[in-house]
C-alpha cells in the first residue's frame, strides 16, 4: 500500500506543478505580449490536435524527455539506495566508536626489546575511561573456542544446543553494537561489578532455544557448560548474523573462562566528536596505553586500531561524490532531452510557418502564437517527464522488492526530489518552447502564404 | 472605405534600398470592387500586404475605415485584420488538418468565440457558399474551387467591410474561376468592398475599377467601361 501511496502523491505533486508553472508562464508571456490570453480548454484543444497530427515526432520527443527523466529517477533512486544500504551495513555498530586491539612491540623502547606482546587488562579500561571526550566506555573479552580457537563452546538449553557467538562485554556494549533490547534489559554495573551470570540473547538464538510463545526471561540456558539467567532479547538492525549472539557480563566470563583480568579490545564511543577530536581522543589512549604497558607512543604494531569515526566521514565523502555524479549524469540527460525537445519545436515552428501566417493573416496575436508553440512544448515535457517519472518510480519499486544485493537498500526517490525534477522539466519545457515560440511569432504572413 | 497617401516602401537588400513603392496614391470608396493590375516585380503584392496590415510602410499615410493604420503594435495590427479584413488567396491557404466547418470557423476561434458557437455560424457561411454538405472534409478532399470557397466563407466569417483577394482565381480553371468570380462579385453587391490583385484581364474586368501599377507607380486608375456592358448582357 505504502508504494501506491507514494507513487500517488508524487503524481498529485507533480500535477500541480505543473499547473502552477503552466499559469506562471502564461503569465509572464501575457506581460511580455501585452495580452491576457486565456488558456482555455479551447487553446488545449488546438495543441491536442497538433500533437495528434505528428504522431510519430510526439511519440519520439516524448520518448527522449521520458528515458531522460526515468533515468534521472533510477540514478538517484539506486544512488539513495546504495547510501542506505552501506550506511546500514556500516550502522551494525557505532560510526562514532574506536577500537583498539592490542599487538607485537615492534620499536625498541625504554630498554625493552621489540617482540613484547602488549595484554590489555581490567586497569586499563578504567584507566581509559577516564579520558575526557569518552562517553560510552565498552572492552571485550574473547572466549576461546570455536572461532578463537579449540572445540566450538556451545549455548545450550535442554537437549538443543548450538554454538552462537559468545560476546562478555561491559553494559555499555549496548551502544556500542546497537543493539535494541525487545524484552527484558541488558547487562548492567551489578552484572558486571557482582559477576552474576546473566545473559542476553540475540532473537534468532530465542526462537532457536525456546518454544514461540515461551517467556525466555528468567529462564536459564548453558553457556560454556555455565549455567546463566536470560535477562534480556535484542534485535540488531535486523542482521541475521550479528543477532546469533549472546552477551555475557566480562567480569562473570573472565573468572567461568578462565580470564584472569586479561582483556582482547578496548571500545569506546566519542559522542559527535569530529574526525579531529576524535584523532585527538584516540592519541590520548595511545599515550595512556603506552605509558601503561611500557611502548613507544609511535610503535604502529603495539596497538591495531579502528577509527570508525574517520572510516565514516570518508565513506560519508564517496556518496557525497556519489550524489554529485548522480545529478551530474542526470542533469546531462535531461538537458539533452530538453535540447531534443527545442530542437523538435524549432523544426515544428518551421513546417508549421504556412500555418502560422494564416493564424497570423485570420488575427492571431503574437501572444496567441506564442502561447500555442509554448503550451505544446510544457504539454509534451511534461506529460512524458510524469510517464518518465512513474516509470522511474515502478522500477525502483520493482528493484526494492527483487533485492538484488544487500549494498542496495530501499532505492527510491524522496517526494522533493521527485517534485523537483518535475518543476525543473517543466520549466525546461516552457523554455524549450520559448525560443521557437518566439520564431514562430515573427513569422512574416506574406512570405509564409508566398512560399508555395 | 480607404485612402493611401504618398505611400512610399523600400526593401533592404544588402547594401542598397529597393524602392518597391512609390509615392502610391489611391482611393477605394464603400462598397467598390477595384483591381490591381501590373506585372510581376510591380509592387502589387506589396500594396497587397500593406493594405492587409500584414506589412509596415515607410512614409505617407493609409487610412482604413477612418483609422489611421501606422506604426501599429502587432496586437493592434492582428486586431484590425481580424475585424476589418477578410483574405482570400490564390493557394487558398486552408489548414490542411482542419475541415472545412474548422477552417471557416478559425477567425472566431481569434475573437475567442466559443467553439459550438463558431462552428454554427461557420455552418451558415459554409451554406451560403453552397458547400454545407462539405462541413466535415478536410481540404485534400475538394476540389480547387470549392477550397476557395472555403476561404471565402472563412473571409466572410468576421464581418469585414474590406475582402483583399490575392490572385484568387490564379490556381482556377476557366468555369471555375467564373463561379468564384460570380461569388465575389455578389459578395461585393451586398456591400463589402473588394481589393483584388491580379494580371487576368478578364478577371480585372469584373471589378468596377482598376489600378495599374508599374515598378510601384500608379501608372492608371480606369472604370471598366465593358463591366456595364457585361452586365446589361447578363441581365
């Protein structure tokens, strides 16, 4: 329903648009000639018949107008589309976070040799988390098995069992992942600070555990071969993949698995610090690490470090290019479209240069001639730019539903762009008009009716 | 019904000035029919279009019906020919798309009348030009003498007081073109004054008048002595 929706109001839009660019330019024509010429459902005729009667030239004008703006609305469609698509896939987590994993020294440094393996511990993510620009302070701890390593651990309840991605992290993993919670809470300070052993499970390991209908919180469910209380379900941005997960609180994991205090990433959120802040944010936790575990600042193997804020503004860049392209290409093809239809005209006036002296001999005003070639032109624009557009429309509705790939999510024009491109052909239209319009006028009758 | 004085006109070709009307000097009363005569290059089509304000001229003064028609906008020029003037020509200069009822019925369609309206009047001109049964054809239908009655019916339709006839029986046979004359000249007995361009003796020798042109002189003005002769041996 939403895309008939849609497609509707952009044909009203569209329609009014047009209407109103229709009165706009008589007007002007009507100050321009001195006349208030009526656009009457009479003068719409006269253009109807004119257009009928070149069957073949209408047909192709309007065709070179319609592929022009049905090209237009798929470039933006699958530009805005692929927008979307990456930026979801990249959403999966915070576009304002860092990460940092920990490395080799690979400079030698207050005496030490190169080669020295640096281990985050719990210190250190106090220690970070005190660095000013901080908001969301998250680490994680890899459990070994299965990807890490060793026998798959397993997450278990009664006689099924599967093994799901096993995340320990601290209550702040919320905003890190985003994920949403759709019943019960997530990890909190006690579950972490008391090392309780509560779980929170992704949706896809619900259905899988659990009975539809069955209330999963409070029930327990084996992890590791540990038994945990299912505290919460959370949805991630709908990913299949990313949801087949449970988190566990860090400190529990560290001590069920094993963990003494080590650490394997540090994570953290920087609110909407620019990229510059946020590279001033991130040297601050090179200088803090560094100090702590003994390396150089400059070692660029001590630490591995994601800077999802500087990732972001780059990709942010290629579809800003992206857009620009976009318009570029679609502008271009419009542009031709218009020229075709100017050019159409101008051969049109010139057939038509008998006719127009009779019109002229019979008492055809300049302004009445005008107002013919131009209402033909707006009429032949605008008319194949709405089946250009409604075209444009269906097939992004069509690509939507066929989701060809993931990097390409709801391609589809927004209503002001929509109505834009329309205000834009239109005029176009009006203008493509006016210079063959304005020939047209200054046919001279005698020279016209002599021309045999 | 019309006057020019000392009507001078000079085409730009190149560098030079043609002088294609010179000192014109003329008066057609109400309700006469006159004929303009010369050779082709004579400046008749030029009087022509001067007279249709279809043209500007450079010096002297044309009045029609008591107007002075000079330097007049292009609105108030396609006024006065959709009011005052009716044309007839030698292509007939119908619209090819149109039908006949349509082609009569265009100069209403520039006095915005209603189109109902117009194609009901244009009935009653398109009957009295003999051709009602003839309505829905489109010109490549008819023959040549019935696509200048046509035109004739839509020359009427505004109620002009003047008919300027370039050549129209120029594209006619013989008979054909004694019916259009037949035509114009009844036209001409109900009151409507008639300008005629053409280099047909016998056509010329229908109207009451004619005017002589060379290199764009009157070079004679004379009453067709004959018409009354013609006349009194049609009657």
């Amino acid at each position: 329903m939403e895309p008939l929706l849609k497609l509707a109001m952009a044909i009203g839009g569209f329609a009014f648009i047009a209407l109103l660019v229709i009165l706009a330019v008589t007007t002007v024509l009507a100050i321009l000639y001195g006349t208030i010429g009526s656009t009457s459902f009479d003068n719409w005729q006269e253009v109807m018949e004119t257009l009928r009667r070149n069957k073949l030239r209408t047909t192709l004008t309007a065709l070179s107008v319609a592929w022009g703006i049905f090209i237009l609305v798929v470039l933006l469609g699958m530009g805005s589309g692929l927008n979307v698509g990456v930026r979801k896939k990249f959403q999966r987590d915070a576009v304002n976070s860092l990460w940092f994993r920990s490395g080799k020294s690979s400079v030698p440094y207050a005496g030490f040799q190169i080669g020295r393996k640096v281990q985050f511990v719990n210190a250190d993510v106090d220690a970070i988390a005190k660095i000013p620009g901080i908001d969301h302070m998250d680490a994680r701890f890899y459990v070994k098995g299965g990807f890490w390593g060793g026998p798959p651990m397993m997450v278990r309840r009664g006689i099924k069992a599967n093994a799901f991605d096993i995340q320990p992290s601290l209550e702040s993993g919320l905003f890190l992942d985003l994920l949403e919670m759709t019943e019960g809470r997530f990890l909190n300070a006690r579950d972490l600070k008391e090392k309780r052993k509560s779980v929170v499970i992704g949706r896809p390991v619900q259905a899988y555990l659990f009975e539809p209908g069955e209330d999963p919180i409070g029930q327990w469910i084996e992890v590791g071969g540990v038994a945990f209380q299912v505290v919460g379900v959370f949805n991630r941005g709908g990913s299949q993949e990313e949801e087949r997960a449970v988190y566990i609180p860090m400190s529990t994991a560290q001590v069920a698995f094993s963990g003494a205090d080590h650490v394997n990433m540090l994570r953290f959120t920087v609110g909407d610090a620019s990229v510059d802040e946020a590279n001033r944010i991130k040297q601050d936790v090179i200088d803090e690490l560094a100090q702590r575990h003994q390396f150089s600042p400059d070692d660029p193997q001590a630490l591995h470090i994601q800077n999802n804020v500087e990732n972001f503004a780059k990709f942010a860049q290629i579809f800003t290019a992206i857009a620009v392209f976009v318009w570029f290409v679609g502008a271009g093809t419009i542009i031709a479209g218009v020229v075709g239809v100017s050019n159409i005209m101008m051969i049109a006036v010139r057939e038509r240069t008998k006719e127009i002296g009779v019109r002229k001999a019979l008492g055809a005003t300049p302004f009445s001639i005008v107002a013919m070639i131009v209402q033909e032109a707006i009429f032949l624009t605008a008319s194949a730019g709405f089946f250009g557009l409604v075209g444009g429309v269906a097939t992004l509705e069509l690509l939507d539903k066929l989701q060809l790939t993931d990097f390409v999510k709801n391609p589809a024009i927004n209503l002001s762009t929509g109505i834009a491109a329309g205000l834009v052909l239109v005029c176009a239209g009006a203008l493509a008009g006016f210079f063959p319009a304005r020939a047209a006028a200054r046919v001279n009758p005698i020279h016209a009716l002599r021309d045999q | 019904m019309l006057s020019l004085r000392k009507i001078n006109k000079y085409y730009q070709v190149g560098a030079h000035a043609l002088h294609v009307l010179r000192d014109v000097d003329f008066e057609v009363a109400d309700g006469e029919f006159v004929a303009i005569m010369g050779a082709s290059g004579s400046g008749k089509s030029t009087l022509l279009n001067v007279l249709g304000i279809l043209d500007a001229y450079d010096s002297g003064e044309y009045v029609l019906d008591g107007t002075l028609i000079k330097n007049l906008s292009e609105k108030r020029a396609a006024y006065y020919r959709n009011r005052f003037i009716g044309f007839v020509f030698q292509s007939f200069n119908l619209l090819p798309f149109k039908t006949a009822v349509e082609n009569v019925a265009l100069p209403l369609y520039y006095q915005k009348v209603p189109r109902r309206k117009r194609n009901r009047i244009a009935m009653q001109y398109l009957e009295r030009v003999g051709l009602a049964d003839w309505a829905e054809h489109v010109p490549a239908e008819m023959s040549g003498g019935q696509k200048q009655r046509v035109a004739i019916a839509r020359a009427l339709i505004g109620k002009p007081r003047l008919i300027l006839a370039d050549e129209p029986t120029g594209a006619l046979d013989t008979e054909t073109s004694q019916q259009i004359m037949d035509l114009l000249t009844e036209i001409n007995r109900e009151g409507i004054t008639i300008l005629m361009v053409t280099h047909e003796h016998d056509v010329a020798a229908r109207a009451q008048r004619t005017i002589r042109l060379r290199d764009g002189k009157v070079v004679g003005q004379e009453d067709e002595p004959h018409l009354k002769a013609v006349e009194a041996a049609g009657s």
